[in-house]
C-alpha cells in the first residue's frame, strides 16, 4: 500500500510538472517554424494546456495571428447573446488569399448547373474547421490555439503546399459563451498541486455547466432550425463558401478514447448518399493513422449517428458536403482518473489537434475526389428534382408563416409569394399569409430533409430525435403536391406582414388572438396599465367572425384618453405585426362586447424554476421564449433559494422536468399554490406533483417482458422502446382557455417521453387529446404507440385556490417548436378562465 502511494504521489508530481513546464514540442514535432510569428504563450500568458483558455484570450490570439501572418484574415460575424464575438478565420496560401473571392465563386459554382464544365484539377479544397460547441468539451478550442499557430508558422513545403491546395475556415469557438462559463470553473478551481480524484469540485460544474450557450440551449442542436445567433453566423458562412469538409470536435465520458466518423451504418439517413460515408470513412483511414503515430487509442461505427439533420456533423451531408464528428474523453478539467490511466488535458489536446491536422491531410490527398463528389451529389439532386411545388401558411398568422420562411432564407432555398388565395386539400392559402416553395432547385435534398414525414426506419435507436417536420413544428398547413401556377414573385427581401388599426374608435378595438406575437402585444398593454378583456365565445360584427380568445380593449374608463390609446394601439400593432379593429358599438351577433362572456386579463408575474434538479434545455427554452421572442420579464427562482423566497407577488411559477425540491421548498410552493397562484409543470414535474400529493393525475402503466434476447442485444431492445424525438397528433377542442387562438381542430405536438396521462371521464376536461391514430412522424415501438393512444398531453387541476396546469412534454421544443408556443402563454394568461 505504501508503494501504491508512493507511485501516485511521483505520478502526480510528473504529471503537474509536465503541465507546468508545457511547450509546444508537446504537440507540434515540427521545429521549422516561424519566429516572426507569436506563439500561443506569448500572447495567453501561459502555454496551452496548462489552463483552459478563456474566450477573451482566444480571440486575442486569433487577432494576433491575423496581424502577424499573410496566411490569415479574420472576421467578426456577430455577437453571441453575451455580446462576445464570432470570429472566423480564412488560413491559405496567400496567393490565394489575393484571389480569393473568385476561389469562392468558382468553388461555389461547383454545385450550380453547368458545373461539369468546371475543372477541379487545380481548384482548392474547402474545409471549415470549428471546435467545441459545447462549452465544457474545452480540448477542441485549446487544440485550435495550437493548430492556428502551427498553420500560420510551420515553413515547411509540405504545409506550405497544403495551403495551397486548401482554403480553411477556421472557427475556434463554436459556443463562446459556453467555453467562458466552463473555463472560468476549471480555472478557479484548479490545485496548484494537479488532483485526479474525480470526486474533486473542479469536476463536478455548477447548474447548469459551461455545455450550453447564455439560454442554455445545446446549439449542436441548431443548425437546421438556426434559431440562435452563433448558428446563424456559422451557417451564413456554410452556405456562402459550400465547404467540402466540415469537422465538429466534441468531448464524451472521461473513460471512453477517441472517436471518430463514420458512425453505426444503419443509423444514417436515407438521403445521406452511399459515397458520403464511403469517404468518411476513407477519410478516417488518416485519422487512424495519425493516432497510431502518437499511440493513442480510438473507436468508430459505434454509439454515435448520422440521422438528425441539425448537429454539426451530419447537416453537411445534405448539403453536399462530409461532416465529421469528433469525441476526445474528457478529463473536465486539468486531469482525472479514467479507466484508461489519468487523462491529463494536454493529452486531449492533443488528440484534438492530431485529427485536425490528419482531417487537412485527408482533404489535401482526396481533393479531386471529394470535388467531384460535391459536383455529383447536386447534378443527382437535380436529376431528382420535380416540377411541383410545396405551399405552406396559415390564413390567420403571417408571423408563424414569416419566421418558416426567413429558416428556407437563411439555408438559400428560393420561394415564391402565393400567387393568388388558394383552397387545396380542405386547406385555405391566403396570399400575404403563404409562400410557394419550388422542388425544382438547387436544395431539393435539403428542402425533402425539412418538410417530409417518416414513420418508417432502417434501425430503431436514435441517438436524437427521429423526426423534425417543419410546417408540423410550426403549426401550419402545408401540401407537398401543389402546382408550380400558384407562384408568384420571387421573394427576395422577406418582410414581416405589417401590422395596423383599421380605423381610430371611441368605444372599443379587438384583437384575434391568433397571430404568433399577440401575448407580447397583450402583455404590452398590461404593461401600459391598460384593461383588457378575452371572449370565451365567438362573436361575428361588421361582417367579421371573432374566434375564442379575441382581446377587447375597451377606450372608456382607462387611464390613459381616446387619442392615447390609439396612439397606444397603433405602435403595438405595427412593432407586432398585428391586426387590430376600431369598433364603435357593442352590439354584436354574439355576446356582446359587455357580456360577461369577456373575461379580464389580469397582468402576469411570471417565475422560472431553475437550479439542481432542473432540466436546463427545458427551463432555457421558456426563458428564451418570454424574453427574446414576447419581451416579457421573468424572474429566475433557484432550487437552493426556494425554500425561504417570499412568493407572493408571482401569478405563476413554471417548473420544468423538475424531479425533486426540499421539503421546505415544497411546502412553500405548496402554500403559494393553495393561495391561489397558478403553477405549471411540464413532463417529469407531473411524477413529482404526484409524489408530493399536490395532484391526483392517473398515468398509465407499461411493461414489457423481452423474450429472445441475449445479453448482447439487451441495450438496444431497451433503446428501441425510448421515445427520442417525434411527432404526433392531437384533437382540440377550441372553445377551451389552452387553445385560444388556433384555428384547426387538430395540431401536431412533439414527444420526448413515455409519460402517458389517462382522460378525464368527462370529455369537457380534456381539451388536447391524443387521436386514436396519433403518429405523424417519428419513430416509436408499437407498445408505446398502443398507450399513447386517446391519451391526454394537458391537465388542469385544482388545489384549494390555486391550479396547477400539467403537460407531459414539452411546448416549446428547441426554439424552434412555434407551433405550441401558445399552449404555455395561454396557460399563462388565460388560467383563471379554465
């Protein structure tokens, strides 16, 4: 025992002197390198590895680089949500950098018709390069010091050759605002003298960890549906160079090695071509060599996939391109214990920097063919292409229909206005409310990618989610079949719908609660101490039906005059992209607008549970929702602190996929509720408020015996009963508080969990019911499908005063799930009528 002490305390010593005596010979073996231009340590302060890189000092090097080498330009593309910037390097040759916007024309050409005629023989290659999108897999942005440093430095011909035949865009954070958060706990929490013991704090990261960005979104998450300001600056420069390769370096569990694609060959998408994983994995060959020179293991064709069309490493092959996926084990910090001896973060950072260099190889070696793999795959695409078109709207709400169209913008896809309103399937299309998508263009691929249903597989295990259909997440009618005839012009500066009063009234405006952004409208007013009103009954005047859920702002008996409340009105409906109307009676076909038929809406103050316990995707998502898209105001209440906050003065508390509070933390919220306050709990928060007794909600039991099945196949006979990721469909019954403000009696909704609730025996309390045929897209066993079906998603229940709203899943999926968006702010503010 004593000699096992004695060895670890030397190998603990050798392991913080070698961290502490680093230099770049650890990574770099070439020593034909340029003094003119800065090493990593001469401008961080320390050499890498030996504390995790800031973002501040990233991008202080990166501009140092840029300043010093006619290899390198660098651009700022925007700010994250934190205001840091997001930068991109171009590293070539600088001949080429002299011509290099026709470099990129030329190359960008390749995928256009007439390419054939293209010469690639003497064309670069184009490889976008980019590292750690997830804030605490910190190896792949310290890999990218050293990996600038070496392409700007190294005089040898061979790299210098590379650079020739290679244009690399060059981006060395993928999540500034994640890597910040992550480094700054490493940093602060490192020992002088080196810990491996992973039960240490430097390993263990306060909620909610450095993984995310300033939301808590995982942006590699994002890339199709390019909601978050990172993604849409990556994506803008994807789509305006078309790379050839594009490499996403990640970290997994500190006991795993080094893994990199192809991934398990059945779970690829079907209109990912053939060829795309033949040359991942040939391209992979370089890989395995490399690491073999350094002696370091790896693994490929297992755990990970090519399915989902929004991670880093499979939206390229869409786009015909190859993404590549990289997981160095992390050592989370300075260094831990694994099962394959003390991982010291120098040694990720290595790896990293290894498959970044082998991946520049790869690129160099197969230039031609992977060119003329990029020419083909859109010559095949547009081979595939049919005179047809998709048209996607909602008669009642340009606002959803707008922010579809600006993700088809964002990914280059052309479309039309509707040339003139339309009926199709049982469908309304109102031109201003629709568009018109061609199939016969150049992302014909990536336009079936977005808008297709599939319910049948190759495999049965996701490592996402199995199903994404667009026009589904957003709630809007849409036909794939639709005739080229109805196009009209070309959209080219898409606008929002603008937004305006009919006319200026003394007595009364209205507003259908239809469009996307009428709670931020309604919450303005509130806001603006201005009364308002919802129907709970449809009511027709000046020829105009008004649908369940319409807000009355009556004029008189407000605080503010007549000419201020249409100055008021007419400001929110135009920054709202809103439809109001002036009314001068109150008499109507209908409840009349002094019916109690029109109950008052009361101005919310609105909590978040956050904190241990708490999904941070989930509670993210609503705190993005409320303030970024509604400007509505939250107040973020943390698990730790929840046990003493005085809650009084909130209206409503969410909690999201919470699984456990102190007891003095749920008797306060409990209090709270019984007073009146409204709580609304979303997916494992429901097993909890059972727990607790707060609600009696009955769940429906699933078992299932495996029969036939080894040892080996236990995991994936387990896997295959998870519900990922997909799409179902549910009845509405319109007239109820939750669903004001849609139009079809049926929605689609989006699953992630076996949380089946069982119906009320009296139909009017359900109000969202899962059809008996539910499955729109996705995967899910049939078992599950079985229980799924007439469940219910939603539930009101009472306690003493208060109510407490449940749903089992998520309304707000991703950011990028509008189409549900309403649920959660019905819930909000319409909860005292339900």
């Amino acid at each position: 025992m004593k000699k096992f002490i004695l060895l670890l305390s030397i190998l603990t010593f050798t392991i913080g002197f070698s961290q502490d005596n680093l230099d770049l010979s650890y990574y770099i073996s070439e020593t034909n390198l340029d003094p003119n231009i800065p090493t990593p340590e001469s401008v961080i302060g320390h050499p890498v590895g030996k504390w995790h890189i800031t973002h501040d000092k990233l991008a202080q090097y990166m501009y140092a680089l840029a300043d010093a080498s006619d290899r390198i330009t660098i651009e700022n593309r925007g700010k994250t949500f934190e205001d840091r910037p997001l930068l991109l390097l171009t590293i070539t040759a600088p001949d080429n950098h002299s011509n290099l916007e026709n470099i990129r024309t030329a190359h960008v050409a390749l995928t256009e018709n007439g390419s054939e005629n293209l010469d690639v023989a003497e064309m670069p290659i184009v490889v976008y390069q980019g590292f750690s999108i997830h804030g605490n897999e910190p190896s792949g942005s310290n890999a990218a010091l050293v990996a600038a440093y070496y392409l700007a430095a190294s005089q040898s011909e061979e790299t210098k050759q590379l650079l020739n035949d290679v244009v690399i865009l060059f981006d060395p954070a993928f999540n500034p605002d994640g890597l910040q958060r992550f480094a700054y706990w490493a940093n602060t929490n490192k020992n002088k003298n080196l810990t491996a013991d992973g039960n240490d704090r430097e390993y263990d990261e306060v909620w909610p960890g450095g993984r995310t960005n300033h939301y808590w979104f995982d942006m590699n998450r994002d890339w199709l549906p390019v909601q978050l300001p990172e993604s849409r600056a990556r994506i803008k420069s994807f789509h305006k160079w078309m790379p050839n390769i594009l490499t996403d370096h990640h970290e997994m569990g500190t006991n795993s090695t080094f893994f990199f694609q192809p991934g398990i060959p059945s779970r690829t998408h079907p209109l990912t071509p053939k060829l795309n994983q033949e040359l991942t994995g040939k391209i992979g060959n370089y890989h395995a060599k490399t690491l073999d020179k350094i002696g370091s293991l790896y693994f490929t064709e297992e755990n990970y996939d090519d399915f989902y069309y929004g991670k880093g490493s499979t939206f390229p092959d869409v786009n015909g391109s190859i993404g590549i996926l990289f997981e160095q084990g992390s050592s989370r910090g300075h260094l831990q214990e694994s099962s394959n001896g003390v991982l010291t973060f120098p040694f990720t950072i290595r790896n990293q920097y290894t498959a970044a260099m082998s991946t520049l190889e790869a690129a160099q070696n197969m230039r031609e063919e992977i060119l003329t793999y990029q020419r083909n795959f859109y010559k095949n695409a547009r081979g595939e292409q049919e005179n047809k078109a998709i048209i996607f709207g909602d008669e009642k709400d340009a606002a959803k229909t707008y922010h579809l169209a600006e993700i088809l913008n964002r990914h280059k896809i052309k479309f039309h206005e509707l040339k003139n309103d339309v009926t199709l399937n049982g469908k309304n299309y109102k031109k201003g409310y629709s568009y018109v998508v061609p199939k016969n263009q150049k992302n014909n691929r990536l336009i079936q990618a977005m808008f297709e249903k599939r319910t049948t597989f190759q495999d049965s295990l996701f490592y996402d989610i199995s199903a994404w259909t667009f026009p589904l997440a957003f709630n809007l009618d849409y036909t794939e079949d639709a005739s080229l005839n109805n196009a009209g012009a070309l959209v080219g500066d898409l606008q929002f719908k603008q937004g305006n009063v009919s006319e200026k009234s003394d007595y009364a405006y209205v507003m259908e609660w239809h469009e996307y952004y009428t709670p931020r409208l309604l919450n303005q007013l509130l806001e603006n101490g201005i009364r308002a009103k919802a129907s709970t009954k449809q009511f027709t005047t000046n020829n105009k039906l008004y649908d369940y859920g319409t807000i009355l702002i009556p004029v008189e008996n407000q605080k503010l005059n007549s000419d201020q409340i249409y100055a008021l009105v007419s400001k929110l409906a135009d920054e709202n992209h809103v439809q109001i109307d002036g009314l001068h009676t109150g008499l109507t076909i209908g409840i009349d607008l002094g019916s109690n038929g029109f109950r008052t809406v009361q101005k919310q103050k609105i909590a978040l549970i956050v904190g241990e316990g708490i999904s941070s995707y989930d509670a993210g998502e609503i705190w993005h929702l409320l303030d970024q898209r509604y400007d509505i105001s939250i107040t973020k209440l943390d698990t730790q602190h929840l046990s003493g906050a005085d809650l009084s003065s909130y209206t409503t508390i969410i909690g999201t996929n919470l699984r456990y509070l102190t007891k003095s933390a749920t008797s306060n919220l409990k209090e709270w509720i019984q007073g009146g306050g409204t709580f609304i709990g979303y997916r494992n928060t429901l097993s909890w408020l059972n727990s607790q007794e707060l609600v009696k909600l009955e769940f429906k039991k699933f078992s299932r015996t495996a029969t036939n099945i080894s040892f080996e196949q236990r995991r994936d006979y387990s896997g295959a009963q998870n519900i990922g990721g997909a799409i179902f469909q549910v009845d509405l019954d319109l007239s109820h508080p939750i669903n004001f403000g849609y139009k079809n009696d049926q929605i689609a909704m989006f699953r992630n969990t076996s949380i089946f609730m069982e119906a009320d025996k009296n139909s009017y309390n359900n109000p969202i019911r899962y059809t008996d045929n539910p499955l729109l897209s996705g995967y899910i066993s049939k078992p599950k499908l079985d229980s799924l079906k007439n469940t219910v998603p939603f539930k009101v229940s009472r306690l003493s005063k208060g109510k407490i709203l449940s749903f089992t899943d998520n309304t707000n999926f991703r950011a990028f799930w509008y189409g549900t968006n309403k649920l959660l702010m019905n819930a909000i503010f319409f909860n005292s009528m339900m």
